[in-house]
C-alpha cells in the first residue's frame, strides 16, 4: 500500500486485506513454525545433548557408558548363544 493509495479520510482501500487476516497471517506463519521446530525430532535431540554437555558433562559421559555396557552385554549375549 502507497501513500497514493491513503484515502483523504483514512480509510483502506477496498483491495487491502484487513489487519485481522494480516494478524492471523502472522499467527498462522507462527504456528506453523513450532509445529515444524515439534516435528523435527533429530533437531530437537541434538540440542538436548548440546545442552546437556554443556550444563552436566557427567551426566552424559554416565549415558555414554551405560550404553557401552549395554552394547558388550548384547554382543556377549550373542556370542555365548552362538557358542551352544
């Protein structure tokens, strides 16, 4: 919208969408943004290990390891099977 298209009295021109549909525009565009940012889980995942290697290191170091653990007890699983 120009100023040419300002009439005398203030008024919008017929053609200019009202502030409701320019202020839904921007609630939509909002909502759609954290539903996508609520879908992108990796994106999500990968800011809570940044976030937890910054605020507890040891937290995730414990993770790290249990996880190891966890891997070696299935693989001696595995093997002790197999040896049968």
């Amino acid at each position: 919208m120009t100023t040419d298209d300002v009439k005398p009295n203030g008024a919008q021109p017929k053609d200019a969408p009202p502030v409701d549909v320019k202020r839904a525009r921007a609630e939509l565009a909002e909502t759609l943004e954290a539903i996508e940012y609520k879908l992108n889980v990796p994106k999500r995942t990968a800011e809570r290990v940044e976030r937890l290697r910054t605020e507890n290191p040891l937290v995730l170091v414990g993770i790290a390891v249990a996880a190891a653990a966890a891997v070696a007890g299935a693989v001696w699983l595995v093997v002790r099977a197999l040896k049968k």
